[in-house]
C-alpha cells in the first residue's frame, strides 16, 4: 500500500462517530501525520487531557473547529457566543502547541444565519465583521488564526450568510493577515465563477489559513449538510482548485472534511485508509511539495 501523502490531515468530521482517542489512533495507524479536531471530542474529554492524547499521539494540529456562530444581534446570546470564541480561540493554542512540528493554529469559523425573523443579510454579514473584530486582541495574543470559512449559498439563512471567497476576503481584509485568513473548501466554492480569482487574492493578501477537499454529487441527501463525498466520487475539479492554490505559495497540510452518513457508518479505520487513497489519486498530482520533499 502507498503511504498517505505527507500533506493529507483527517479532519475529524470525516470519522465524526468516533471518539477521539479513536480518532488519533487509526489517523496515526494509517499513517496519516495530521488532523483537524472539533471542539465537541475535545471537550468530552476536556482541553487538558485532549492535549496529552494529541502531542503522545505523534500527529500535527492542523484545525480546529469550530467557531462563528454570531450573526445575532446585540444582546446576552451575542455575547455569549463570542465569550465561547475566546474560549475556542484558548482551546486552539494549546492543542496546536501539544500538535507535533508543523502544527498551525487555526481556528475555523462559521458565520452563522439569519437571526429569526430577519431578510437583512447585509446587516448580518457586518455583524461577521464586528464580532471578528472582537475576538482580533484575543487572537492575535494567543498567536491563533480566524479562519472565516464561507459556505455554499443553500447554507446562508441557517448558517453561514458568507457564501463566497471574495466575501470572505472583503471581511477579513480590515484585519492582520496573521490573525485573520479563510478557509479554502471545495465543497462550498467550487460553483463560484469567480472562484480561482479569488483563490489567487487570497493568495496575494497572505489570507488562505488552512485549504478542504471533498467532493459534490448529487443528488444531495435530503439533510444537504450530509452531501460531502470522497475527492473523486463527484464532480468537483481538482486539479485546477488546488493548482490554484498551489500557485499562491500555500505549501501546508490539506484537510479532507466529510459529512455523509454512509461514511460515518463505516469503519473508522477504512475511512480513514479510504479518505488517504481518494486524496492520493486526486489532489497529490497537483501538488508541488512531495511526500519526499517534506521527509
């Protein structure tokens, strides 16, 4: 069997029904260097002890998620929520510091919807920006990135009213680089007609923070969240979004996220082996940096 290319990382929604002692194991015993954690796991087995299992598991940090969720208006939810982010902001310090070498610390951020009752997505996407530059202090002094993710347009009025990569920038670009980036993920932006252009702005404003694969196919399940399939099972091109981001100079680990309910039922291990197999045969050719390269 060919082992996983050196950039590959498992976010941990990819084998979302284990736990994460779990989670660690089979990533490291496929040899998988990398992953991306959630806050959920995490917290299951609180911060202090996550952070042992990840540094005695030998894998690099390359996520965590997630955050956002603070479109809401002024008020005790609103402050609630970004009270959680300075939270999350602290969670993803010191995992990426328990992470083996080469692990980043990016927190991964999801706008949020519509508050109920509203139509004012304008208003909602400033408030993005408002909470973003909240949590910037914070951030910037635990050395974290905010990685603000926009997501496919069906997601806008119930979680995510940024719904391209250009918005995404437009918010960000009031912020350092350093403390305020995106999140690439070709499920979410691979429609976008405008989509390598602004993966090469990105690019030049030192903004792409961490870059996700899967693929789209439909039809999509009737629950839409649950739509992300193995790179190479549906129509997602690639080769041309990751020479796109390639060309920018991003030279990082790459994250695979999946939410689909087939995969989640399989075997954890399979998946995960699986998961390496489909990023070997899609992704790896268009990367400049080889698994021998980085060794």
């Amino acid at each position: 069997m060919t082992a996983p290319d050196a950039r590959l990382s498992i976010n941990q929604a990819t084998i979302k029904h284990a736990d994460l002692a779990t989670a660690l194991r089979v990533t490291a015993e496929a040899g998988v260097q990398a992953i991306g954690l959630w806050r959920e796991p995490v917290n299951e087995v609180g911060l202090a002890t996550a952070a042992q299992m990840l540094a005695d598991s030998g894998l690099r940090f390359t996520t965590h998620c997630r955050g956002g969720f603070f479109t809401m208006p002024e008020g005790p939810a609103r402050r609630a929520s970004i009270d959680d982010n300075r939270v999350a902001i602290d969670e993803t310090a010191a995992l990426a510091a328990a992470g083996a070498e080469g692990s980043t610390a990016i927190l991964v951020l999801v706008a949020g919807g519509l508050p109920e009752g509203s139509r004012d997505i304008a208003g909602a996407r400033e408030r993005v920006r408002d909470a973003i530059g909240e949590l910037v202090p914070h951030a910037a002094a635990a050395g974290v990135t905010l990685a603000i993710e926009p997501l496919h347009p069906m997601f806008a009025s119930d979680r995510c009213v940024v719904s391209t990569l250009g918005q995404a920038l437009d918010i960000a670009r009031d912020f350092d680089p350093a403390v305020v980036g995106a999140t690439v993920d070709t499920f979410h932006i691979f429609w976008d007609p405008d989509v390598e252009a602004s993966i090469a702005r990105a690019g030049a404003e030192g903004r792409i923070a961490t870059y996700q694969v899967c693929d789209w196919k439909t039809p999509l399940p009737a629950d839409v969240l649950l739509g992300r399939h193995y790179p190479g099972d549906g129509v997602i091109d690639f080769a041309a979004l990751t020479r796109a981001v390639e060309a920018t100079g991003y030279d990082r680990d790459i994250e695979v996220e999946i939410f689909n309910a087939d995969v989640w039922a399989t075997d954890p291990l399979l998946a995960v082996q699986r998961t390496a197999a489909a990023f070997g045969d899609v992704v790896s050719p268009h990367l400049g940096v080889t698994i021998e390269s980085r060794s």
